[in-house]
C-alpha cells in the first residue's frame, strides 16, 4: 500500500495565519491539519479524529471547501472502489 501511496505524498511547510476552518472545528491542534489540506490542494484528509470533522454535507459526506475527510476504513474503501 505504502508503494502506491508514497508517490503521491507531498511535503509541505505551512504556518499561521491559518486559513478560516468550519465555525464548530473548535480544536486548535487540528487547524494546522486543515491549513496544511489547504496549502498542499489535498482532496482528502484521512483521520479517525471524526469528533473535528467538519459538519456533513447534504449527501453524507463530511466535507469542506471541497475537501473531503475520512475514516481510515472509509479511505481503504474509497482506494479499492477506484482500483489503483
């Protein structure tokens, strides 16, 4: 998994100010985390923190300005759906 997934990892150097987040991520621990989503134009961010996700969307997806977060499990399926 880890052979797929590398390739598509990227490093990035993000600090304050941090971008504005959803209005109930009241956790300032994990602001880095969307502002680093942010900074590298992720489409996902993989956590099992679902306590800070942002608040679900009209069709069930937990998202925010186009970012989408994810169960680690929720992810592993998302990968098997779209056969890497």
């Amino acid at each position: 998994m880890m052979r797929i997934l590398t390739p598509t990892f990227e490093l990035i150097d993000d600090r304050p100010p941090y971008p504005d987040a959803w209005a109930s991520l009241t956790d300032e621990d994990d602001v880095p985390i969307w502002a680093a989503a942010i900074s590298a134009t992720a489409t996902h961010v993989v956590s099992n923190n679902t306590r800070h996700f942002p608040p679900r969307q009209a069709d069930g997806r937990r998202a925010y300005n186009g970012i989408e977060y994810l169960t680690a499990a929720d992810f592993l399926t998302l990968l098997d759906k779209t056969s890497l």
